[in-house]
C-alpha cells in the first residue's frame, strides 16, 4: 500500500485572466474559444449553481467547469483552462515576468 509523501508545486509560470462578467470577447480570446457564458438559475436550469456565470472546457478531464465572475481562468502547463479563485491564485502563485 502505497505511502502519503509530500510533493511541492514545480515552479512553472502560467498565464490568467480575471473573469469579470463583462468580457466575454476577452475570455472566449484567451480560452481559444473554450469559454461559455451561461444563464443563471431558472426555470431553464433549476439545479445549476446561482453564481456561477460562465464555463471553460478543462481538455485535460474533457469537460465544461463553472467560473464564478471575479475568479481568473488559469492556461495550464498543458494549455488546460481551469478557474481559481483569487486568494488562492495569490497564494499558489507569485507575478511573474510578462516575457511567456
């Protein structure tokens, strides 16, 4: 049976951008058009949680994730696109050079 070990985060240099409910173009740019902004609860998607106002499709896992508006969107190592909320954008990773 395997062990528990501890790993630390390669430092890899990624890019983002804050997702902030009003730029949709900007997003779907930078997603390469894995970006959807979708309708808020209703009759239409009774189940679908109210502050989630937009998706991106994580290739890696080969499916749509919800983005809450003021979260950035990371580009992966592996040009995945995932969310991330701002606090632990900050805490997981430092500003980097703009020179990618």
């Amino acid at each position: 049976m395997p062990s528990v070990t501890m790993r630390r985060k390669r430092p890899v240099t990624v890019r983002t951008l804050l997702w902030t409910g009003l730029n949709q173009e900007e997003m779907t740019e930078f997603c390469g058009g894995a970006f959807r902004v979708i309708a808020a609860t209703g009759p239409g998607n009774p189940g679908q949680d109210s502050k989630i106002t937009a998706e991106v499709f994580d290739e890696l896992h080969s499916t749509w994730v919800g983005v809450y508006t003021g979260h950035h969107v990371v580009r992966g190592v592996r040009g995945e696109f995932y969310p991330i909320d701002e606090t632990v954008l900050n805490e997981t990773y430092e500003p980097a050079d703009a020179d990618l």
